[in-house]
C-alpha cells in the first residue's frame, strides 16, 4: 500500500456498485470480502506483504471487475478489510493511464461517474486525517465552493420538516422525560431533559445519519452493541425522525453481527409429525457406534444398531470396520431373521450413502430415508438406544473391557425383555406375543419348586391366537407411541415459531469449526436453492446443493449498499494481533506438561482378571507389598541430576508473553500448586524465559516455558535415544507383559542447583525457577533414558523406553521374579509410578504406538484411525504431515514405497506449495487407508530360528521381505521398500536384482550379520555372488560388500516368488 493520499473512484465486482482506488505500491487486485460469493473461491491463498511490513495470507477468489482500469475476470485476493470496494495494483492488463481511463470510463458509463478532480481533492485531504475522523465525529464545517452550509441541509431536507414545525412549541411529555425542538445559532436541535440531566441533541440531516450508524456501531471504539446500547450512543449527539427503526434494521443487518450471534438465539421450527409403522420391522432405524475405546479381542471397534420403530426391538451387529461391504453383510445377516423392512432410516454417514449400500437396498425393495446433516433429532430413537447400550456396555464389561463384544447378546437380552416407556410393553412381548424365560423366572422356579404349567393348544388354535394377540399388542403400542408422540411435541413446541424461506434467499447455515469440532458458529451466506419440506431445505454450499434442517439455518440481512471501511491501520493491526496468537499456539504444542492432581492408588492397577487365582493373588500382595511407589504425586530421584551446560555467560531474557486477563486467576493456582509440591521456587535470576499457556481438553490450564533460546546456547548432550524396533524384537518368546508409566517422570529428576537460575521464568506472580527437571529443555530426554538405563541395569527382559516401561517374559514365574525387581530398583531410586496407567500380566499389551502379543506385532487402533480420518491435503505441509503419519507404519506394508510414490513427489522441492489433489491421488490414498484397515500383522522376530530373505525390483521401486517359519508357514517379519532413482531406473535387469538383493541385506543387517541365513531368488543370474566372479563391475563390488555376510542362495521359480514379485509392481 502506498502511505500517500488515495484517490477513490467508482466501478463493479460482480455487478456490485464499490468503491475502487488505484494502487501502484501494489502488486496484486484486492476485494473486499462481501463482495464474493462463497462459490467465487477457487481454494488457493496468496501470500503477501501489508502495509505494516507483515506477511499475510489471504484466500484467492475469481471475480467479474469493471472499472477505469480493468475489466474482465480475474484472480484476486480477498481482504477482511480494504480501504476500498476494489483496490487495483500492478497487474497484467491494467490501465496505467490514469486520465485516459476515466475519460473512457466516463464515455462508456456517463450514470457512474467517476470522482471529480474537487472531490478528488477533497478525498486526498480527507485521507490525510483518516484515524482522527475514525474516532470522532464527522466534519460539520460548511463544505468549501458555496456548499449549502449545515443548516441549509436541514431545512432542504423534507424528513425534518415536522421537526422545524414543533420549533418553541411548549416540550412534551413522554414516559422517560420532556423534549423539544429548538435552533441554537440557525442549527435545528432537539433537547431532552430527564431530571437534572438535559442533552443537545443536533437534528440529523438524511445524508450524514449512515456515516453515523457506522460510527456508533461499527467501528473499532463502538464494540458492534445491540440496538439498545447503540440508540443510547447515537441519543447522546444526535436525532432524527425515524432514528429508532434505521439502527435497528441498521444493526440487524450487520454481516459480523449475524455471524457472531448466540446460537441459542435462533428460533426453532415445529417438531414434525412423522407416519407411525403399524407392523413389525417395517420401518427400521440404523446408526454406527464408535470407533470405541477399547478394540475387543476379536477386532472388533464398531458397532452398527438397528431397532424396529414400531416394537423398538433392537439389533447391535459388533463390526471391525464400517465399510458399506461390512454395513450390507450386517444387514443381510439381520434381515434373514426379522425380513426385509420396507424404509431404512439413517443418516448421511458414507457407508449408508455409497453406491454399494443403495444398489443393495434397492434390489431388496428397501427405501432408505436419511436425516439432514447435523440433525441427529431426525433419528433420535436410535441415538437414544445408542447412548442406553453404551451405559450398559461400560458397566457390565468393566472388568473385561477387551470383551465387550462377548457380552453384547445378553445387553440386547436385557433391553428386549423390559416394558419401553413410549409403547408400555416389551419387544419381546411384541414381537414374540409374550416375555421369554429369563433369569427371574429360573431363579422364581428354583427357589419355589413350580413350574407354570403351560395350557395345551393344537398348532392351529395356536398359531391364531397368537397372531390376534400380536396384532393387538402393536397396535395398542402405536396408539402409545401416538399419545407419547403428541405430549412430546407439546413440550418441545411451546417455544418454536413457523420459520419459511424463499427461493433464491441468502441464509447463513450453523456448522462445526475446522479447527475445533465441538465449537460451531455462523457461517456463509448461502444461497437457497429449493424447498425439500417444512423443515428442510436445500442450498448451495461452495458450489455444491446439500440439504439442511431448517434448525441450522436463519436469514442472513443485506445491507443496501456496501460503504468502504474508514481506514487501513485497524486491518493491520487486527492481523498482528492474529499472528502473534498463532505463534504462541506452535509453542504450547511442542511442550506437554503434566498436572499435579493426586487422583488414584495401587489399587486402581488393572490386572489381567484371566490369570489363574493363585498367580493374581500372588500379584496382588506384591502390589500391595510395593504399594508406595504407586502414587499421582511424583517423587525424587537421587541417582541422577541435570544440569544444564551453556556455550556463553551472556544472560538470556525474553520479553514476557502477555496472558488472557481471564486466565491469570487459573495461571496463579497452577503456579501455586507448583510451588508447594516444591517441583519450582521462587527466583532473583537474570536469565527468563516466556510463559505460556496450554488449554487442555477439559478446560483446564497447564503452563509451559518457552526454552527456544536458552536450547539454542545449550551443549548437545549426545545420550542415545532406545530404538523402539529393537526393543519390541526382543519381545518374540515373552507370553506375559507388563506395562509401568512414571508419575509425570520429568519431575522426578532434580535440577543441580548452579543450574536452576537458568530456568527461570516469568508469570504474573513474578519470577520462578524449577527445581526439578522441566519439559522443553534440549536435554531433558537425554537425562531421562540415562537414568532410567541406571535404575533399571542388569533387569533381563524390561524395556524402557523414556517413561514407559515394558516387563516380558516367556512364564508368569519369571514374570513375577521380573516385577519384583524392577519394584525394588524404583523404590530404591524413590521413583513413583501413575497407577491409572500401570497394566499387569496380561497376554497382550499396548506398547510404543503397537499391539504386541503371541509372537505376533500388530497396529494401535487409536493410530490406525488417525490414519482413516486422514483428509485430502491442501499444501505441502499438510502432505508431509500425512506422510509422517502413515510412515509410523511403513514395516507393516508391502511396497509402501511404491504406493506412496505419487504422494511422495508432491513435495519435491521446487514444487508450489500449493498442491492440486486429483482423483488418481485420492485413489491412492484410498488404497493405503483400507490396506491399513485390514490390521496386518508381523510375527515379531525370533533370534534362534533361521531368516529367509525375498527381495525383487521392478522398473520403479525395490521391495524386501524377511520372513521366518513358524508352524511350517512362512509370516513376514518386516517389510521394506523404497523407489529407484533416476540413474537406477535404467540400470539392467540383473543389475537391478541385485541391487534389491543389496538393500534387503543392508536394510536387515541387524538380524542377518553374524549369522547364516537364506536368500530366495527367482533370479538365476543372481548365483554368481556365490558361484563366480562377476564380470559386471558394478555387481562386482556389491559382492564384496555382501561378502561380510553367510547366506545361502536359493533359486525358486517365480511363482513361489510370486508376493516379493507382486510387491515390487504395485
């Protein structure tokens, strides 16, 4: 933006009327936000330098622009808040000719004129004192070249006509005062007198009352108040007939307004009266539940519900995943028992929606009906058995949590057999014509003795009473549903209104955040596109019609006419403020720092309930032998200190982070708590870090330092870090695990006394150093495994890994004798242990991001749906953020290199950083969600059986699998991949089996180096690294690296080569 003076004129962005000004300090075309349409944008950013010297981001948008120095459709940036309507910079096919531009534009538009050279001046003196007019009132000086003076454009204006009639006429009386009319020095004024408080109020002429409305609620010193407050301001200086209805349409039309308003305040339409089945299972309702907490040990995390709208009879279908191929074979396995429904009720989940589902449901003659979205009411019979089989779900598999999927049947048994308050009987008894045998019943026959006899009927007679006797059950169940039905509406309309909407009308629809899911706000405008029913209601959402509940919708105000904001600072400065809360969000996230809430004991320790008695037992008094070192306050270690060694005396401070007003009250009770379980103390330092603060999930605080500048002075202290692989592969012959997690292990560890001057930092409190070891510092993970390497030396089969702590072993003998003396070293060292998070004996176990179990390695179900909630990226960070996540994983599938090849490239340097996502890329990452949907597995490897290495290339990529036999099958080990370079790809075939054959080995060298192992090959030229010496150089020398290692080399015919083969070509 140029600092000089601007000139406005007049054109069109998308045949909107604006304001344009011709900027050549810039170097893009600038429109104000409400000029664009949601369907104008075309997904991409720019990023440019502001007038402030800041760097900021803006969305891109294709708009239609007429004006003096551009016309056409073009790309431009859309700014929250321009100086202008339009602002033209240095673009492609601009007019630099300003005077022949508007003499043209003048020509071709003589009803929009342009400004003219006085009221240009008069612009360029009015910019001059931009922020002075934005906080004051406007310029009431008699305007230069014999412009009526302001008491001429009283009198001139016929809305003021009845006022000048009611000059010295006697005041009136209202309910809050007395008013009247008079002139002060030729200006028409009216005067309000209420007690001793009297105020002057200047009698406004139509002309200036918008600038005024602007003024008293617009702008940055009026706050956007209600109608009442903003009366009150305007009443303060000035009046005018009418004043009361244009600031409230004034303020009903405010765009900021409409968007930021309570969401509660939107009135609700009338509940709808829906047809009632009056047969069993001819209307059904259907939802998914989960992804659970707790995977089963079948697999299973979902689970699809289904219930009867007429019995409420219902049917739970535990499910591994929920793919429209899981949902219809659910369905099927359903509808053999109950019959095909006539209408399936859902909502618009992808799995009830896809194009499998309808073909399937409609070759059954199946209707399916489905809510609008974020309208869960629409189904709300089915939610409620949702959250009713959840209750009881939670509570009878507390103690097996892992079985839930076992006990599903007896839940549904239950819930069948009990009278539903809305029909007054039972599923069963409508369904069935009567209540089955349950546990009451048995227990009734045992301790009486009797056995109700039941009467003897013929199977004619039978069949004839028992259908009268269902028929009239259920339609005594549909006349209760219709009374339960009417009461409830009764109740939920006593404060709904009849809402409507027009064709064409401009609506703003309520929907979650992007960033925070649970927040929801106002968003658009949207266009209404067509009437579904009285509820619902199609719209155009980014180009796209989707159907709304009229509940999530509510009619968006347009202003008349679009005015340009007053200036360009309060832009500026907004976005500042912005990017300031953005980089401190970047710091809270990388540093994790625990509560200090003591919670729970050693008895809140999960213990494998399938262990034989005498073994729990046993583990029970050594829980309670070593019953101190379980607690939630962290202990103190004595075996290790950390001190921090810097590479300069010169004190680092930094300037404090300023903390929310309403958070310093919970930053304070934190820092107390801190300070009283004596983790930090107060400091006379001279250096300081910044504060900052972390809002957790649950409301609650937890404060963090800002260590970047004191890492950046600080030796690298080179402690190794475990190797998480290597670890898990020692976990091959272990049947029972244990798993341990320290008491917020950080605090654990004292900080040297010289040391803790450096740690200092400020709170509102004042100054503060920490006496035991804080996250954030470079070598605080360094310290960590140090110590625990010392506390635990010597202890076979543990593995620790930072904090989390890993006991296995082949016997529960041996498991037993391995606890007592990992207990004992803990207890020396006076470390404690979080006993929510300790889990003992059990045959599986969550360990590092893995299932670990019967020799076998799997994937975390919490990462796995990490995975499967990927979404399409946007950017190249967005990509390596997907790519590190999915690459966690990368063992467990075959030619991950090869099926990450396309999205791989997307980041390549040189690339933009904005990507175009194509439906060839959405394919693969389809791919790899289902591969990992599928839970592969790994046999964990053994170190006394023999390896087998399969190894192939194709022209694009190399695959590598280790495999061990086991129970005479050959399960892979590990899988590796990785694409070929350039210069490889045009290597020769044999050159490239070899090179496969050189990676495989190099990549397994940890498990193949020291001992004999088997490589098979469908490559017969391959024996010459055996057989002969290779004429090839390059083959030459990769035989003498290989010579470091034993193997033997086994040709296999392809076929039997056919996975290694198979892997290398996906």
């Amino acid at each position: 933006m140029t600092s000089g003076s601007l000139r406005y004129f007049r054109g069109f962005a998308n045949s909107i009327p604006c304001t344009v000004i011709r900027d050549t300090g810039a170097t893009l075309i600038g429109v104000h936000r409400a000029l664009v349409q949601e369907k104008d944008y075309t997904g991409e950013h720019i990023v440019c330098r502001t007038f402030g010297g800041n760097k900021e981001r803006y969305k891109v948008a294709l708009v239609k622009i007429n004006c003096p120095f551009y016309t056409g459709i073009t790309k431009a940036a859309v700014l929250p808040a321009p100086c202008a309507g339009i602002l033209i910079g240095n673009v492609p096919n601009v007019n630099t000719d300003d005077e022949l531009a508007i003499k043209n534009w003048e020509e071709q538009f003589p009803n929009v004129n342009a400004v003219t050279r006085q009221q240009t001046q008069k612009q360029e003196d009015k910019a001059q004192t931009d922020l002075i007019q934005s906080i004051s009132i406007p310029n009431m000086e008699t305007p230069a070249g014999g412009q009526p003076s302001f008491s001429e454009l009283q009198r001139t204006d016929p809305t003021l006509k009845k006022c000048f009639n009611l000059v010295n006429e006697k005041p009136r009386i209202s309910k809050s005062g007395r008013w009247w009319f008079t002139l002060k020095k030729d200006i028409l004024a009216r005067v309000y007198k209420k007690g001793t408080m009297t105020v002057s109020q200047t009698v406004l002429p139509e002309q200036f009352r918008k600038k005024v409305l602007e003024m008293a609620h617009d702008a940055p010193f009026s706050g956007h108040m209600g109608t009442a407050k903003t009366k009150s301001r305007i009443l303060g200086q000035f009046y005018w007939p009418g004043y009361s209805k244009d600031t409230k349409t004034f303020v009903r039309t405010c765009e900021i307004c409409q968007k930021q308003s309570q969401k509660g305040k939107n009135p609700k339409a009338h509940i709808q009266v829906t047809d009632l089945a009056s047969r069993p299972f001819q209307k059904i309702a259907v939802d998914i539940i989960g992804p659970l907490n707790v995977t089963s040990n079948k697999g299973n995390r979902y689970i699809l519900t289904v219930i009867d709208l007429c019995t409420r009879w219902p049917e739970a279908i535990p499910l591994r995943n929920i793919t429209a191929e899981a949902i219809v074979e659910a369905f099927i396995h359903i509808f053999s028992r109950i019959g095909f429904p006539r209408t399936i009720l859902s909502d618009r989940g992808t799995q009830f929606i896809s194009a499998a589902t309808q073909a399937v449901t409609k070759m059954m003659g199946i209707k399916q009906q489905f809510a609008s979205p974020y309208h869960p009411q629409t189904n709300g019979i089915v939610e409620n058995l949702n959250g009713t089989l959840k209750r009881m779900l939670a509570k009878i598999s507390a103690e097996r949590p892992a079985d839930w999927d076992i006990f599903l049947p007896a839940i549904l048994f239950a819930y069948r057999e009990v009278p539903q308050s809305s029909t007054g009987h039972s599923p069963f008894e409508l369904v069935y014509g009567a209540n089955p045998r349950g546990p009451l019943q048995i227990y009734k026959e045992l301790i009486t003795g009797k056995v109700e006899d039941q009467p003897t009927i013929d199977a004619y007679n039978m069949v004839i009473s028992l259908r009268e006797r269902i028929i009239k059950s259920c339609m005594a169940a549909k006349q209760a549903l219709e009374t339960s039905g009417t009461v409830y509406r009764q109740y939920a309309n006593r404060n709904a209104k009849t809402v409507a909407l027009k064709e064409e009308e401009e609506v703003l629809l309520l929907l979650p955040l992007p960033s925070d899911k649970l927040s929801v706000s106002w968003q658009g405008p949207y266009k209404v596109t067509k009437k579904i029913s009285d509820v619902d209601y199609e719209i155009l959402v980014k180009g796209k019609p989707k159907i709304f509940h009229i509940n999530m919708l509510k009619p968006f105000k347009i202003r008349d006419e679009l005015q340009p904001p007053r200036h360009i600072n309060e832009h500026i400065a907004s976005l500042a403020l912005t990017i300031n809360e953005q980089q401190e969000d970047t710091i809270t996230d990388q540093i994790p720092t625990p509560s200090t809430t003591v919670e729970s004991s050693w008895k809140d320790i999960k213990v494998n309930s399938e262990i034989p008695h005498e073994d729990r037992a046993l583990l029970m008094k050594i829980l309670q032998q070593f019953h101190d070192i379980f607690s939630d306050t962290p202990g103190s270690t004595s075996v290790i200190k950390h001190h921090i060694r810097l590479t300069t005396e010169i004190p680092v401070k930094t300037k404090p982070y300023p903390i929310p007003l309403h958070y310093q009250k919970q930053v304070e009770a934190e820092i107390s708590e801190l300070e009283k379980c004596g983790i930090i103390r107060r400091s006379s330092s001279n250096y300081s870090s910044p504060l900052v603060i972390v809002k957790k999930k649950d409301s609650t605080l937890r404060i963090c330092v800002d260590y970047r500048k004191i890492n950046a002075i600080t030796h690298l202290d080179a402690e190794p870090i475990p190797n998480a692989d290597e670890l898990i592969a020692t976990m091959c012959q272990s049947q029972f695990f244990s798993k341990l997690d320290l008491t917020k292990g950080y605090w654990q560890i004292p900080v040297t006394e010289e040391s803790r001057h450096i740690t200092a930092f400020a709170t509102p409190m004042g100054l503060f150093e920490w006496c035991k070891m804080p996250f954030g510092l470079q070598n605080s993970p360094a310290t960590f495994v140090r110590m625990m390497r010392i506390v635990l030396k010597d202890i076979k089969n543990v593995a620790t890994y930072m904090d989390d702590i890993c006991i296995h072993n082949a016997n529960m003998q041996d498991h037993i004798s391995s606890l007592t003396q990992v207990f004992k070293r803990l207890r020396e060292f006076g470390l404690k242990v979080k006993p929510s998070k300790v889990e003992i004996g059990f045959t599986k176990i969550d360990f590092l991001g893995h299932k670990i179990g019967n020799g076998f390695l799997q994937t975390d179900d919490k990462i796995i749906s990490k995975i499967l909630d990927i979404k399409a990226p946007t950017t190249k960070k967005q990509v390596r953020s997907m790519l590190g996540l999915i690459n966690y994983y990368n063992k467990f599938l075959p030619d991950f290199a090869g099926m990450t090849a396309a999205l791989s490239s997307l980041v390549k340097k040189g690339l933009p950083t904005k990507i175009a996502w194509t439906p060839q890329l959405e394919q693969i990452l389809t791919n790899i969600k289902t591969a990992f949907s599928k839970s592969p597995i790994l046999k964990l490897p053994d170190l006394e059986k023999p390896f087998i290495l399969q190894c192939d290339a194709s022209g694009y990529s190399i695959s590598c699998i280790l495999l061990q036999e086991h129970e005479n099958i050959l399960h892979p080990v590990l899988y590796s991949s990785r694409k070929l370079s350039e210069a490889e790809k045009r290597y020769a075939t044999v050159e490239l089996e070899a090179l496969s054959l050189v990676v495989g080995v190099t990549k397994f060298a940890k498990y193949l180096l020291g001992r004999k192992f088997i490589v098979q090959t469908d490559n017969k030229p391959l024996t010459v690294f055996k057989e002969g010496t290779p004429k090839n150089h390059r083959i030459y020398r990769w035989s003498l690296l290989l010579q470091n290692y034993s193997f033997e080399l086994v040709h296999i015919s392809g076929i039997n080569n056919a996975l290694a083969d198979i892997l290398s070509r996906l």
